[in-house]
C-alpha cells in the first residue's frame, strides 16, 4: 500500500472536512472531497452530475477526480491526506449499480493501510444546500464504508470525538 497517501473517510458530517483543514493549516499537503468539488462545478455548468439527481453519474465523476487528484499528488514529499476518495467513490458505485468495481480499483490505487475513520457524531452533523442527508443515511454509508474498507484489508482507526487540535494531533501520532 501507499503509506504517503492517508485516508480520512467515515460518517458524513462527522468531522473530516475540518479536520483536514487543520491538516493544511499545520502545513500538510491534502486533497479536499471530491464530492463537494464536483457539486460546486455542476452548480455552475448545469451538468447533471448531483448526487441526489444522477447519483451514479455522480459517483462515475467522483471516481475520475479521484484518480485524477492521486496522480495531481503523487510528486509531493511526505503525507498527503484524503478527504475521502477514491475507495468511497467506488463503493458507493458498487452498492448503487453491483458493478464489481472496489476490489479492482482498490488494489491497483493502494493507500496507506489505516485508515482514518470519522464515527457518527449527532452533535455536529448538519445538513447544508450540497448534503441534504440525515444522520440515518450518513449512518448507513459509514456502515458501509466501514465493511468495504475492512475487507479490502485496510486498518480503521476510529477518530475520538475530541476538539480539533487534539483530534488533528491525535491523526499526527498514530500515523
């Protein structure tokens, strides 16, 4: 696997976004949500690639930008860190469509083997214009990101429920 490339996926509203940019404040290299990149584009083209409209189109389109943003990393010295990614991507597409598309995708792109793992957190889940799902089915999508990511091999770390900085130092130390 890929030790400089780190993963942060989980619960969606469970942190990770912020955690990553204190991340980039301390000066690490990182690779914000495809998802949300790809939202704030389609609001502006028209192009009907929004999750909750075309979701595999979506998930395609997250899938490419993944791949695009390893390649766009790979020159950099030390870590970089993923706000979710490529292995995210693809399984959402796989529980969307059945497409064996995880295991292959996984194993040809490796990451570092732990992962970290934003839990549910209610106390900070909010929705917003560009994540208008519940905790229900946030909940849902890390219990499957979960499942996914161990049987493919990788280590979950879960990330304690803890104020930022401790929560970024916390990332920093088990690395």
């Amino acid at each position: 696997m890929t030790d400089r490339f780190i993963l942060i996926s989980g619960c969606s509203g469970g942190g990770k976004s912020t955690l990553l940019a204190e991340l980039k404040r301390r000066g690490h290299a990182v690779v914000e949500e495809p998802g949300r990149r790809i939202i704030a584009a389609a609001r502006v083209s028209g192009e009907d690639v929004l999750p909750w409209a075309n979701p595999q189109a979506f998930l395609r389109r997250a899938i490419e930008t993944a791949l695009a943003d390893r390649a766009a990393v790979a020159a950099l010295p030390g870590p970089v860190f993923f706000d979710r990614g490529l292995i995210d991507a693809a399984s959402g597409l796989q529980a969307l469509t059945g497409e064996p598309v995880l295991r292959p995708l996984a194993d040809a792109h490796p990451s570092h083997r732990r992962v970290f793992f934003a839990p549910p957190w209610p106390e900070i889940h909010e929705t917003d214009p560009d994540r208008p799902h519940g905790l229900a089915a946030a909940i849902a999508e890390h219990d499957r990101l979960a499942r996914d990511y161990v049987a493919l091999g990788y280590e979950l770390v879960e990330l304690p429920k803890m104020d930022l900085a401790a929560r970024a130092d916390f990332v920093l130390g088990a690395m």
